[in-house]
C-alpha cells in the first residue's frame, strides 16, 4: 500500500496533457465471431472501384467491395463480401460474410452469414449458416458440422 508521503511526493503514473490534443481514432475492423483467444487480424481490401476479372488465391482475410469475376480461395480465412461488392464466384474460404451480391457457389469450412442487405444465387456448403431477415438467397443449402470439426483437429 502507498502511505500517504509516498503518494505526495512521487509523481503520477498518468499525468493529464498540457497542451492541445487532437482526437484521432484509428480504423477498426469490424469484429468477428471468431473466439477472443485469436489474433485480431485487419483484412486485405480491394476498393469499391476496382474490377477483377481471374483467380484470387491467398492465405489471408479478404474484404471486397468491388466487382469480381473468377474463383476466390482463402483458404481457412475470412471473405467479407461489402455491400458494394458483385461477385460472380465460385467461392472457399474458413469463413464469408455476405454484405453484397454473390453469384455462384459458396464453400465455407466454418460458417456463411448473409447479411440483411446480401444476396447468394448458388449453392452453399458450410458447417454452420445464418441468413438475416430481408437477405436473399436462389440454391441449396448443405449443412455438414463434421467440416468445423475437422478443422478444429
């Protein structure tokens, strides 16, 4: 315990800023489900601007918000699909979340979320799935927990 000469005479671990302080907050993410042990990672992102027309291939979490036409594999990472997004995709990833519009089948080892706004004309393979209120969604559906927990292993 800090007896009280102690807490007069040494100075304060947090000292208030004396002159003017600017207010910047930095750009976040928005969370995932993902559980709070992991890392928290920020996304690539390609721009509302931008089309591609090929294959992305990558080992890291995407966000896109522009047009794409080609398959897309992340494997065991992220997709946000941005509410800006057209995607005519076959899609594999660990994990898509659909904000915008995705034409063709989605493959996710661990969930899909199509989000109120978002809209999926293919198939869909994942072990877990939520599609919002207000979401549309042309295809099939195939639910296989064993896919999540194979990966967890």
């Amino acid at each position: 315990m800090w007896t009280k000469q102690q807490s007069q005479t040494e100075p304060s671990a947090v000292s208030p800023p004396t002159g003017p302080v600017s207010s910047v907050t930095p750009f976040s993410a928005p969370s995932s489900s993902r559980s709070s042990s992991s890392p928290a990672r920020n996304p690539a992102r390609l721009g509302s601007s931008l089309q591609i027309k090929g294959q992305i291939i990558g080992t890291e979490d995407l966000q896109i918000d522009g047009k794409v036409e080609g398959s897309i594999t992340l494997r065991g990472h992220q997709l946000t699909v941005g509410s800006t997004a057209q995607l005519t995709s076959e899609i594999h990833a660990g994990e898509v979340i659909v904000y915008g519009k995705v034409i063709g089948n989605v493959h996710a080892r661990d969930r899909v979320d199509v989000k109120t706004d978002g809209s999926v004309v293919g198939d869909i393979s994942t072990a877990r799935i939520s599609i919002e209120d207000g979401a549309h969604f042309k295809g099939r559906i195939e639910i296989d927990p064993a896919k999540s927990q194979a990966a967890a292993d």
